[in-house]
C-alpha cells in the first residue's frame, strides 16, 4: 500500500466511524428497546451475507505523450443484511480495490497516483464502507437512512457508476412509496456523494431527489425533479425538471422499443447563471432474436458557455465507453447512436456506434468525432461471468484517439 492509499483509508475511517456507530446504535435501540432477546436473536441469525468479486484487466492507449495504462485490479465487495424486525432491518457492505501481481501502470488524478506519466483508469486502491443503512418497510412504504446504493431510472441521471472498482454511493435519508405495482414515488437527501475515487473526491452536498413512475399499458411514464448543490459555500446549484416515457408494444407481431426523454436544466456558477435543455429519442426492434436500435440524444448548450450536466450519472454507459465526455463540451453534444445485440447461446454480444457532434458548433468545435463499442459477455461454470469489452475513438477537432480494452472475471454469492 503506497503513502497515499495508505492517507485515504486513514481519512476515510475516521469519518465514517461516527457513521457506523450511529447505525449500530439506531438499529439496536429503535426496534429492538423493548424486544426479547430470542426475537433480535432470530432476526440477526436469519440475516443473509453476500459477496461480489470481480478481477479485471484494463488497458488504454491514447494519441498524446502518456504512457499507455496497464491495470490489473481485484475488488471484493463483502456485505451482510439482517432479517426483518417489525420493518426494521439494516445492511452493512464493505468493499476494497487492490492492484493485482503488480500491474499498477496508470493515473488515478484525484488520488495523485502516477500522476501525470500514464493514461488514467479510475480504480484507486481503497478499503472503505460502501453501505451501511437501516431500512424500515411496511405496507408499500420503505425508508432508508445512512450510506446506501440509489439508482433511479436508468441511471442517466441518478447511478452508482458500478462500472468502476469503487461504485458510487450516497450518504442520504430515503423515502420510498408504492401504493400499487403502476405507482411508485421517490424522495431522496444526499448529504455526501461518495464518489468513485475514495475519499480524495467525495463532496459534502445538499442534494434533493425526487421522482415519481406510472406503469401503463404502453410504458412507464417518469416525472422527476433533482436539485444539486455542492456544499461549499459557493453559488453551484444545479436544478433539473424532466420526464420521460418508455417502452415496448408488439405491432403486427413485430416488437416495438421506444423512448423520449426531456429535461430542462438551471446552473449557476458563481455569479453566472445558465440554462440547458435535455433530449432524447430511441426506436427500435428485435428480429430474429437480435434487436437494433437508433438513438438521439442532445446534451444542449447555452450559446456555447455551458453544456448541459449529470454528475450523478452513470456516465461510463452513455456517450461511449472510452469516456470522452464525461463531462459535457460548453458546446453541447449530440450523439446518434445505432445498436445492435443478441445472444450466442448462454453469451450476449452487444455493438453499439456513436456519432458525435456538437450542439452549438463554433469555428474550431463541431465534428467531435466517432466510437465504436463491442461486448461480449458469458456465464462460466455457472456462478462466474466472463466477459471483453472493447472502445475504439476516433477524434476530431482536435480530439484526441483513444483505444480501451477490458477483459474480467466476476462471481456473485
């Protein structure tokens, strides 16, 4: 463990203490205060432990003096929920990230690892809690207090980015109500974003989450509202208003997948305020057990000084997966996508095309270049997945080439 994985853990320890004190101590005192001892005895005991391993080689060349990144990590993500008390129950998840037989070639730069001198992966070494909640669920309302997983939708805007060694979690109170199957609401506070570099990039925050599903016969109708703002004493807010509706009806025996998706977006940044709007359009079908879809999503601009933002997104699984944008260009971005996917017996394959441009183009910002993506994924043994993962980008106006390779072996239990 180098000096400064070796700073992060200490850091983040030390702040969570307090965190996991309080959970123990709530859970114990709320439901259990007038309890018999038998009863919390069979709610701990009939608890589940869990486990996620994934070992994954990644590698990156990229067009520019970097050296290119080799990295072979080992995660283990190791976890416990308890059986249910009166509603009451609680999970506690650890995770870690390890650099495995020395194949530690690249930059981490929020954690100042390697900096500067190979392309970046973003899979710091850490050990930290990834979750540590009590939920409370009863009737079709559940509530969650403390460190805990949220992804809503499909995660365009609110994700846990478990692409990445070290996925994305929330310090946050939720509140969850279904009062049938076609409705569901949801309202969350994040008073911390754990981010996907251990504690060298999580940020205090003021964070409200809201959102609201209606199933019908031809898709789910979404309404949601997420307002941001990083808590550090500066003019940062971040309010999004969108909806959006998908889904998959047969014509003529044929199946039809659609979806449409708008959001208008305020930001202020300092003294500046900005204003973008968000768009979204797929269509497709399966045939012959393979299914293409076409794709058209704008991340729209305000006159070429801001673009349009999500950083609580997933963002690994939108707009190409060497992740060129994962912040959006002032400019705006357009990406039209066509996809293809199926299957191979028990393995799926995917390939996806991205074609992107801006969406207020300038003199030297227009054509922002294009990405092939290949997958293929396969069960092995029965409780271990295999799969590759391929990134090919070619940029333009001065972007720059990128290649990205993934090669992993996961098990879950």
């Amino acid at each position: 463990m180098n000096h400064s994985t070796q700073h992060n853990y200490a850091g983040k320890t030390s702040k969570l203490a307090s965190l996991t004190v309080a959970v123990a101590l709530a859970f114990t005192v709320t439901p259990f205060a007038n309890a018999k001892s038998d009863t919390v005895y069979e709610a701990i005991s009939s608890g589940k432990a869990f486990a996620d391993l994934r070992l994954r080689y990644e590698g990156v060349s990229q067009d520019n003096p970097l050296q290119d990144a080799d990295a072979l990590t080992f995660r283990t993500r190791l976890g416990y929920t308890s059986g249910s008390l009166d509603g009451f129950s609680f999970t506690v998840e650890l995770e870690d990230n390890r650099i495995a037989l020395g194949q530690g070639d690249y930059t981490v730069g929020p954690t100042g690892y390697n900096l500067g001198i190979y392309s970046v992966v973003a899979d710091p070494e850490f050990t930290e809690l990834d979750q540590g909640f009590i939920q409370y669920k009863k009737d079709g309302f559940t509530a969650k207090v403390g460190r805990q997983v949220i992804a809503l939708d499909n995660h365009r805007f609110i994700g846990h980015v478990g692409w990445r060694q070290d996925r994305q979690t929330f310090d946050a109170a939720t509140i969850m109500y279904a009062p049938s199957e076609d409705w569901k609401v949801h309202y969350s506070y994040i008073n911390q974003r754990n981010r996907i570099f251990g504690e060298a990039a999580d940020l205090d925050s003021k964070d409200h989450l809201l959102n609201a599903s209606l199933n019908t016969e031809y898709g789910t109708l979404v309404a949601y509202s997420y307002l941001l703002e990083v808590d550090n004493e500066s003019n940062n807010a971040l309010d999004t208003y969108g909806f959006s509706f998908k889904g998959k009806k047969s014509v003529s025996g044929t199946p039809l997948i659609y979806a449409f998706e708008y959001a208008t977006q305020s930001a202020q940044a300092g003294s500046a305020d900005f204003d973008a709007d968000y768009l979204f359009a797929q269509i497709g079908t399966t045939v012959s057990g393979v299914t293409a879809q076409i794709g058209y999503e704008v991340l729209g601009s305000d006159e070429g000084n801001y673009g349009f933002a999500t950083p609580l997104s997933t963002l690994h699984a939108f707009n190409g997966w060497s992740d060129q944008f994962l912040g959006t260009p002032a400019q705006g971005l357009v990406d039209t996508t066509f996809r293809l996917s199926g299957s191979v017996g028990k393995a799926k394959w995917l390939v996806v095309y991205h074609n992107f441009e801006a969406d207020e183009s300038s003199a030297t910002v227009d054509d922002l270049g294009n990405e092939i993506n290949l997958q293929y994924v396969r069960p092995i043994a029965e409780k271990y997945t295999l799969g590759v993962k391929y990134a090919d980008y070619s940029g333009e106006d001065a972007r720059v080439d990128a290649d990205k390779l993934w090669i992993w072996l996961s098990t879950k239990f």
